[in-house]
C-alpha cells in the first residue's frame, strides 16, 4: 500500500490561481505597461475575483515583482543547479570548516553560465521599457532580483553551513545590487531587445558580468 501523501485539494487549486494571475499580469503589463491595467482586469483575465487577487498580492506594485520572480525562475534554477555542480566535491564539514572562497567562486561561475540576458530583457519588456531615471521600475526588478539573491543565500547555508555569514552577505549583496546596475547599463546599449536576445548584446553582457566580477574579486571557477 502506497504511504504517499494524497495531494492537498485546496492548495493545488490556490497555487493554479496564483498562476493565472501572475500569467494574466504578465500578459496585460507587456501589452499595456505597467500602468495601463488594473486590478479588476487582472481578474477578468484570469478568471477569478478580485478579492482572489488581493488575497494573493498586497497589490499592482507586489504583483510586478512577483511576475518579475516568474520571468527570473527559470534562471535561478539553472544558477542554483550550477551551484551545486560546481560545490559537489566539496566535504560536508561542520560550520567553520567549508572553504568560503571555493563556494563564492562556485557562485561567481554559476553566474556566467546562466541566461540573465534573456531574463532582463523580458523583465525590461514587462516593465514598459523604461528609461533609466524611472525609479518605480528599477525599484520592481530590483526587488525581484533581491528574492532571488535571497533564495540564493538559504541554499547556500544549506549547502554549505561553514560559510561566514558576513562574507556571503556582502558578496551576495554586492553581486545583485552589481547585476542590477549592469543590467541598467546595458539595457541602454541595447534599447531595441526583444525576448530573444541577440549574440553581439549577449557578448557585451559577457564583458560587463566579467568586470562586476572581477571586482568582487572571487575568482573564477571555469
């Protein structure tokens, strides 16, 4: 006789509407822009109330970032597999024991070798385009890229519990605020992007990451 637990009903149908949301947010801001639809017609589109919505979301504002999260989820999946790839040999040793470099490195690797272009690109498509000096829009993907960096940080204690906890702090901190501001920079270089993101844009991304970096001076771990 199977011991598996039978599937909880009531989440799954929560979890389903917090997708339709999100997926009708996301489709409503890249046709319109972040400010041209509202909270009823999130709800229309996706099929439920709008006390369904707010259930959910705190706002327009909280829904942005979290259709930001969704357009970023499928990288920092791949960033978090490529952590562990790259920190597999490492011992599981007590707190104080792990190499604190190795693994920050490990992360700096895992960095390049994962599709932020097409993320930011998507995200600054969502987000209306905007120009530089639009700070409700830097403060929606930056807020995003923040969760993401935060996820990032438990998996690593995780991972590896000896890390010092200011070092993974700072470096973590460093390097998100670093991939937000060259994502400012080279969405200005390429204001034309699209979702699929061409090679000579992809190779400046390259160059840019690799001096963000070299400045946090971890390393590399190719």
């Amino acid at each position: 006789m199977s011991t598996d637990p039978r599937p909880d009903g009531r989440s799954t149908l929560l979890a389903g509407r917090r997708v339709a949301i999100l997926d009708a947010a996301r489709s409503l801001a890249t046709e319109h822009g972040p400010d041209g639809f509202t909270v009823d017609q999130v709800a229309m589109r996706a099929g439920v109330s709008r006390r369904t919505v707010f259930n959910h979301f705190a706002g327009l504002e909280a829904l942005l970032v979290a259709v930001c999260e969704q357009l970023l989820a499928e990288t920092t999946t791949s960033l978090l597999a490529e952590v562990d790839r790259r920190t597999a040999a490492l011992p599981a040793e007590e707190p104080g024991g792990t190499d604190g470099r190795t693994v920050l490195a490990a992360v700096a690797g895992a960095a390049r070798g994962v599709d932020l272009p097409t993320a930011i690109a998507s995200i600054h498509l969502v987000l209306g385009a905007p120009g530089p000096g639009d700070e409700r829009a830097q403060h929606i993907s930056r807020t995003a890229f923040e969760h993401v960096g935060g996820r990032l940080r438990e998996h690593l204690q995780r991972r590896a519990p000896g890390l010092d906890d200011l070092d993974l702090d700072l470096t973590l901190a460093l390097m998100f605020s670093g991939i937000t501001t060259l994502a400012d920079r080279w969405l200005a270089r390429h204001p034309d992007l699209r979702h699929v993101v061409p090679d000579a844009a992809r190779a400046d991304w390259d160059r840019l990451l690799d001096r963000l970096l070299d400045h946090l001076r971890v390393g590399r771990a190719d």
